[in-house]
C-alpha cells in the first residue's frame, strides 16, 4: 500500500492564501475591490486583521490609509501619519519592517486608527513592512494580531511582505492602466477634433494658429482667378494644400496634375510639361500631350519651381501670358484653360538676384503668395500629427503601437528641421522598432533622430537656426549617453534572435550586456550602425539571417528589410540571388 506525505494544514493554508492573493492582479483594474479581498483573505485565514495599505498624499506626503478591512470609516479617516511618525511612518522612511510583539509596551505605537479599548482585552501585536516598487517605497502594509497565534510572528511578517508584493504588483498595473486610458481619451478628443477642423478634409491636419492662417488664406485664393506662389520649407505640405486650392475650386471635376520640376530632367522636362510632335526629336515616334494640355479645365501644380531651367521658365511665361502651348517641334499655339499652382522651398527672391530665376516670371508667379508655416512654427499641432501617423502605421503594419508620455513630450519639444514628413518617417521607424510591449518611449525616438542628424535636411533655415546644426535632443531634453559610438564591432551573432529587434526598450537591447548602448548589428558589414549602404556583396552566410528578419515582419518585405537596414530593393535583390522568393 502507497504511503502517502501528510499535508500540514497550515501551510496548505498559507499556500491558499498566496495563490488567491496573486490571481487578484488580474484585478488590478479595481484596486478596491482587489486588494480589500487580499486583506480580506489574510484576516480570515491567518488571523491577521485590520489590515490597511497606506499610501502617501500627492499634495502633503501624508500617509493615509488609502485601502483597509476591517476598520470602521472613522478609524480609516483617522490612520494619517507624517513621515517618521508612528511605526507606519518610520517603516515608511527606513524602508524597513517592523514587528511590535505587544503594543501596550511600545511607546511609538500611537493607538491612532484603532482605540485600544476597541481591540482585544489581551496582548495584541502590531506589523509593518514597506510596500516597494522598483526600489523606491511607495507605502506600507500593516496589520494586528492577537500574539496568542500559533504561528510565529516572524512567519507571519514573511507572507506579508509576499502580500505587499501582489499589492504593489496591483497598484503599478492600476497606474498604467490609468495612464494608458488618459492617453486613449486624449487621442479619441483629438481625432474628434480632426474631423471637424477646417482642412481635414484635405488631408491637412491641425488646429494651430499659423496653420489656420494659411488655411485662410486657401479659401480666398480657391476660387480667384490667380496664380499661387506656396513658400515654405521642404516637407511642410505643399501638394497637399494644392491639391486643396484645386479640390475646393470651380475645377474640382477637372483633372489635378503634379510635377517636380527637379525630379526630371531638363532635356525631358520641356517634352513632358508642352509635349511634342512625332518626329520632332530621335525616338519622338508620335505626338505626345504635355502635362499642359492634360491638365486643360483643371490644375497643374510645379512644385520646386526654383529649378526649372531658364529656357523653360521662358515657355512657362508665355503660357501664362498667352494661355497657349506649342509643342516641341510644332508651330501651332493649342489653348489651355489651366490654373497654375508652383511651390518652392527655395527663396525666389534670392534667385532672381543670383540671376536663376526671370524676374518677369517671378512677377507673374507672386501674384497671391501663400506661406506655409514649418512645424516647429504650429504650436500643438505635433500632438495631433503624431497620433495620425501612428493610426496610419499601425494599419499599415497591422500593429497596435502606442506612445509612452515622455515620447509624446519629446516629439513636441523637437525641432524637426525636416518638418511634416521627418516626423512621419520617423514614427514609421518607431512602430516598426517599439519594445515588446508596442510601448513607443523618447529614447527610441532620440536615437532613431540621431541616426539621421549627419543630414542636412535642406529646410530654409530662420535667421537664428541653421538646419544642418539642429541638435538630435529639444532644448533642454537629457540625452542618452553616446547613444551612437563610431567605433565599428562585428555584430554578436550573425543571426537576429528575437531580441535584437522586437524586445529592445528604450533603446538598449536585453540581449546584449546592459551597459552597452543599443546597437542594431549589421550582419552583412561593418559599416556603423543605423548606416545604410549603397552595396554588400551577397553571401550565402545571409539567409538564416534573410529568413529570421521576414518570420519576424510576417512576411512583410518592407518592414524585414527596415530590420535589417536595408532599403526594400536591397532586401528584395538578395532574395532573389540567394533564391529565397517563393
């Protein structure tokens, strides 16, 4: 016959007692209810009774007894203790439990919450131990009990320092629970607010005074009959208020065509905007419509107007003056109806004095010029950004990433020298880069803005910054130290564990020593961190490498190859050399 241990009921008691104290941080989210029924259960199991958490008082340090059982609500009005006053308050400042075996002999035992008449007419015994988070004493637990108890004092003080534990769990949880509901409040008020602000509708998104301006300035300018002139620096959201002035027009059924006079080049750039005969050039084998003639009852927007050539800015003139092209190779004017829109981050003004820009076309161009304010110019209009784009990766990359406090305050004191689009580049990066968590915190966001400050942005630069020299943290913000070091080390592994790229927070990586600022390993060189290359040479040691990246973006090509940092072509070219595309 099988003999079987004999179970010691006060230990299984005691066993009890803790796992139903720790499934309670599930119910974190009711911290009342949850740590009343922790009190609860070590009252009617253990005989530890009247037990209250007392926390500080945000406006006086104060303790107070902020959760209790067992005590009546005068005695919880009365448990109010300064710092080093009473037991409760030295265990509060030493950071140290005590146990008081009789109370009728300690004199720093007050009797304040409980008369002594209304305890036991025997000896009754008093614990306290610190409830501690990350450190740092945030409260105490304290209970009586009556010192005839079987179990030892010393016991009983060892499962209630496990109890302050689970209630220390519970209260860290509440707390970000709370803050990540704020957080969610915030964001629903200011998506409302978007689909009401004037402009949303277009794409352009803030409530800031210079935006407003601007936006104002839209509406008059719709419907006239002139040409717009949109100044401003690079990335502060020219097409998007072209594409405004054109869908907010008389022309809005008509077609609305956009041009980058710097991305073509010169010798294309006159075929593409007026067009030409068949035969007129080597390989003109037909006619062919310019964007002119295309845009005809609608808008052509010429953004980096600064460039077009001065032969072309000739014809450009003619067609505002005459409202014809001719095509190259032909002799025949063709009447366009078209409006013309032009932007430039350059200063036209300074051109026409350099001699780049024609000074007649400059006059036929500023007729209604419209400044477009840079970011760091449109006071809480980064809150709002920040959230749209954020919204916009994570259904882009099917994620459900959220900004931690301190990244919403960093990227409202930075100075986003590429404007508009930096700051949705670099919350692109985030999403893609946020800790195991999908908490998005200011030191990833200082350290993926520190990877790009070697560029010079080419915003027009106000008379008291330059754009080259805007520093990788807002003024005043810590930074972390030497987040980037030049020094070039092999990577730790040649392939990624899960680590190296989901579970980093805050810019350090657990994975590797903790002393050691984050570093993304470049498995295919030594190049730097963060550095992307024009070329590495395709090796066959890759595609454990490849494999891992693409399992942890699902499959996107995209997001794999931002592991990796590599552009999505690069990525794709080394599949397809190693034979790894399905």
């Amino acid at each position: 016959m099988k003999k079987y241990e004999r179970i010691d009921i006060t230990n299984q008691t005691e066993y009890l007692v803790i796992k139903e104290a720790a499934e309670e941080i599930e119910n974190a989210y009711q911290p009342e209810k949850a740590i009343h029924t922790i009190l609860s259960l070590i009252s009617r199991q253990i005989g530890l009774n009247r037990g209250r958490v007392l926390l500080q008082e945000a406006n006086t340090g104060f303790l107070k007894a902020a959760y209790a059982y067992g005590l009546t609500q005068n005695e919880i009005a009365k448990s109010r203790f300064a710092i080093k006053e009473g037991i409760s308050g030295k265990v509060m400042h030493t950071g140290t439990p005590i146990i008081v075996p009789d109370i009728d002999q300690e004199t720093d035992y007050l009797c304040r919450t409980v008369d002594r008449s209304t305890l036991p007419q025997e000896t009754v015994s008093f614990l306290a131990t610190p409830i501690i988070r990350n450190g740092t004493v945030v409260g105490v637990l304290a209970v009586n009990r009556l010192r005839k108890s079987t179990r030892s004092l010393d016991k009983d003080l060892s499962l209630l320092k496990l109890i302050a534990v689970f209630i220390s769990e519970i209260l860290a949880v509440h707390n970000m629970l709370e803050r990540q509901t704020q957080i969610l409040k915030e964001e629903n008020e200011q998506l409302k607010a978007l689909t009401t602000s004037q402009g949303s509708q277009y794409g352009i998104i803030g409530e800031s005074s210079s935006l407003m301006n601007a936006l104002n300035q839209v509406s008059r300018a719709a419907n006239a009959a002139v040409t717009v002139l949109l100044k401003g620096e690079s990335g502060t959201g020219k097409e998007k208020f072209s594409r405004m002035l054109h869908l907010s027009s008389r022309r809005q059924d008509g077609p609305f065509i956009a041009i980058n006079c710097a991305a073509i080049p010169k010798d294309l750039l006159e075929s593409e905007l007026f067009g030409h005969e068949k035969g007129s050039f080597t390989g003109a084998g037909k006619t062919k419509q310019g964007q002119m003639e295309l845009a005809n009852q609608g808008t052509l927007f010429l953004d980096e107007i600064a460039d077009l050539d001065l032969s072309l800015q000739a014809k450009l003139l003619r067609v505002l003056e005459d409202k014809s092209v001719t095509r190259v190779g032909g002799v025949k004017p063709i009447p366009v109806d078209v409006r013309i829109i032009v932007a430039s981050h350059k200063d036209l003004n300074e051109a026409v004095n350099l001699g780049k820009f024609r000074l007649d076309l400059f006059y036929r161009l500023n007729v209604f010029p419209i400044e477009l304010p840079p970011l760091r110019d449109r006071a809480g209009d980064i809150r709002l950004l920040a959230r749209h784009f954020l919204n916009q990766a994570n259904q882009e990359y099917q994620l459900s990433t959220i900004f931690d406090v301190g990244a919403m305050e960093f990227l409202e004191h930075y100075d986003w020298p590429g404007n508009i689009r930096q700051l949705e580049n670099v919350i692109k990066r985030a999403v893609l880069m946020a800790d195991q968590h999908r908490l998005i915190k200011a030191p990833l966001i200082q350290s993926i803005i520190s990877d790009e400050k070697a560029i010079n942005l080419g915003g027009k630069a106000s008379s008291n910054r330059q754009a080259e020299k805007t520093p990788a943290t807002p003024q005043g913000w810590p930074m972390q130290q030497n987040p980037f070091p030049n020094t070039n080390m092999a990577p730790q592994s040649p392939t990624l564990g899960q680590g190296q790229f989901a579970n980093y927070e805050g810019g350090y990586n657990p994975a590797l020593n903790s002393a050691q600022p984050f570093q993304q390993p470049n498995p295919f060189g030594q190049t730097g961190y963060f550095e992307k290359r024009d070329y590495w040479k395709v090796s066959d040691a890759e595609v454990e490498t490849l494999k891992q990246a693409l399992e942890m973006a699902r499959g996107n090509k995209t997001r794999a190859a931002l592991m990796l940092n590599m552009t999505p072509r690069q990525f794709s070219y080394r599949l397809k050399k190693l034979e790894l595309e399905e």
